[in-house]
C-alpha cells in the first residue's frame, strides 16, 4: 500500500460545462469533446490513477446535473473522482460526496470564506478536501509575482500563490491542485518554477495543472516540479496520447508510475 501511495498519478481532468465535457484556451473558446461518464469510463480502463470534473458553468443552477453525472460515473468508475466547480457551502460538499465523489474541489469559496477549508476538513476528513490554486504571473511594481485569480482567472485576489498555499495546508486541505494561468490550454508544458516552489512549501501533495501538451511534460511536472501528480486534459480528450504512453514516458524518466 505505502509503495501505491509513493506512485505519482496521472489524473485526466474533464471540464464539463451544461452536462457535457469540453476544453479551451485560456478558458476561452471551448469545444466540446464528449460525453463524461463515457470518457470518465475509458480513462479509467486505461490507466488513469484518478478522475478529475471540473464543473466550469460553476453551476449551481444546475446543480443536480452534476450531481446524476457523478452518481452514474460513481457506478462506472472505480478510481478516486475529485468534483469541482461552484463549490460553495458545506451543503455543497455533503451532496457531492454522498453522490459518489471520492474528493471535493474548493477554488473561489476557499478564498471568499477560508473557513469553509477549515469546517469541510474537520467535518468530511483532509483527505477528502481539495483547494484549487490558480496563480497568473503579474508584474507589482517592478517585481513578478505570483497572484492567486479566481473566477476562472478573470478576478485578482491580491494574495500570493505560495503563501496561500501553506495557508491553505494549515487550514486543513488534504490536497492542492495549481493551475497556472499563464499555461493553460496553451501545451507548452507546466509553469514548473510556480509547481516547485509551491510543492516544496507544502507537505500535501500537490497536482500540476495548465499547459501539458507532451507526456514529457508529465513527467517534468514531477521531476522538475516536484508535483505529487499531473493533470491534464487536452492531450487525452483529443486522442494525441493514450495514458499508457504517457505513463512509459514517466517511467523512462524514473517516474514511480503504476502501470498496467
């Protein structure tokens, strides 16, 4: 079991808007690219380590699609299911997991009422409470820093990516996945200075998100960034590579993967 733990995971994420899946630039311009139980299913039966919906009409006036989507793909499915998007109350939470998520993903909330990181934790256990950071590159007088966005990057926090994310920790998250905004949807591989930094700021583990267009990249974000995991959408949805491919790459990097 220890040795399972020490595997780093692949987890394709499935941006699903209207009971759909889709994918954009930027979170711009999305595309719609299938149907997420069915795709949820086969990464499943290819390798995938988790599964990852991330709910981006942040629609809680829609809410009980998501919740049918993940009680189906809880039938189907058996690796872990971490569900995002719109997550904004305890009650929120609880209707998610008792669905069938294995996780729960906090992004805007966490930072409007860092409570809610702290009463979830406490209530669900750590291990079932994910806090999305999704940093953009700024320049504040003369200097880069790494601001935390929210909103799907269109709000500005003025907090700082790596103290937040130790703020987070402490607050009693089991998990954080950063998404660098500044790479996503753009395939030219993770903000791995942004990944490092963070991951070796916090002793949960912490999923690279934003920008993988190469299984090479995967494999960066862990040796390079120090990531716990990788996410990545585009390069399954659209076929370019499978899973397995991905995974040998990472192997041949000296990447613990677990294969099939």
């Amino acid at each position: 079991y220890w040795l399972e733990m020490l595997k780093k995971r692949i987890i394709p994420c499935l941006d699903v808007k209207d009971g759909r899946v889709v994918k954009g630039i930027n979170f711009l311009d999305l595309v719609d690219a299938g149907d997420p139980v069915q795709q949820a299913k086969f990464y499943s039966e290819n390798g995938a380590d988790e599964i990852c919906f991330l709910d981006i009409s942040a629609s809680l006036e829609n809410r009980d699609t998501i919740l049918k989507m993940v009680k189906k793909t809880a039938e189907e499915v058996f690796i872990p299911l971490t569900v995002g998007g719109g997550v904004r109350s305890i009650e929120n939470i609880q209707n998610l997991l008792r669905a069938g998520a294995d996780k729960v993903s906090i992004n805007s909330a966490a930072i409007k009422d860092p409570n809610i990181i702290k009463s979830s934790s406490k209530y669900f256990g750590s291990q079932c409470i994910v806090v999305n950071i999704d940093p953009k590159r700024i320049d504040k007088d003369g200097e880069e820093v790494w601001e935390v966005h929210i909103n799907g990057g269109r709000t500005p926090t003025g907090l700082e990516a790596v103290s937040w994310a130790m703020e987070v920790e402490e607050l009693g998250a089991g998990e954080i996945v950063l998404t660098s905004m500044d790479c996503d949807g753009t395939k030219d591989g993770y903000d791995l200075e942004v990944t490092a930094a963070v991951s070796e700021a916090v002793s949960i583990p912490v999923v690279a998100c934003g920008g993988a267009g190469h299984p090479q990249h995967l494999a960066d974000a862990i040796t390079i960034g120090k990531a716990d995991a990788a996410l990545a959408a585009s390069i399954f949805h659209f076929g370019e590579f499978s899973i397995q491919e991905t995974k040998a790459v990472m192997a041949a990097n000296n990447v613990p993967v677990r294969l099939a």
